[in-house]
C-alpha cells in the first residue's frame, strides 16, 4: 500500500496498485493538522488500509515538527492503542470519543 499527500484535496490517500483504497481528509493550519473524517471503500476493508494512513500521516506530521488534533474517531481511537504518538496530540484535547 502506498500512502500520499493530496494537498490540493487536503487528504491523505491510500493506494494499491494504483486503485484508491481510502482517504484521510485534514485540515492543515499554523502548525496543527487537525484529522476530520477517514473513509475506506467496502472492498478494501480489514486490509489494514487505514491504519496505514493514521501511521504514515502521523508519521509525516512528526517529521514536519507539526501537531495532531484528532477530531476523527478512527484516529482518536488509533493514537490511543499507539501511545508513542500521543506526544505529538494539541494539548486540552481528549483522545476518549463515545
């Protein structure tokens, strides 16, 4: 699976083999990437896709010295079950979602 920025959509994507698998859309503003709304179509679910974008995104906002509001329950949940990305969270923000 190959995950890339898509600025001009304000997503990440997930591809294989050329085929979109999914998307991650963010908002990207003063240093904060703030995660909205992360959407894998039916026939690449259970293939670990968007796990590999949270990874790869989260991975990309660490090296650009950038933090992570997770307003996306699929993200909130995913940095809980990975606390070395904890760090990278906006403070005051509650990773816990209903």
């Amino acid at each position: 699976m190959d995950v890339t920025d898509a600025p001009d959509r304000s997503r990440y994507e997930v591809h294989q083999d050329g085929k979109l698998l999914g998307f991650a859309e963010y908002v990207r503003r003063e240093g904060v990437v703030t995660f909205t709304h992360t959407e894998v179509f039916p026939e690449a679910q259970g293939m670990g896709a968007a796990s590999e974008l949270a990874r790869v995104s989260l991975d990309e906002a660490r090296s650009r010295g950038e933090r992570v509001r997770p307003l996306c329950p699929y993200y909130a949940r995913w940095i809980e079950r990975h606390p070395d990305y904890q760090d990278l969270v906006v403070e005051g923000r509650s990773l816990k979602h209903p």
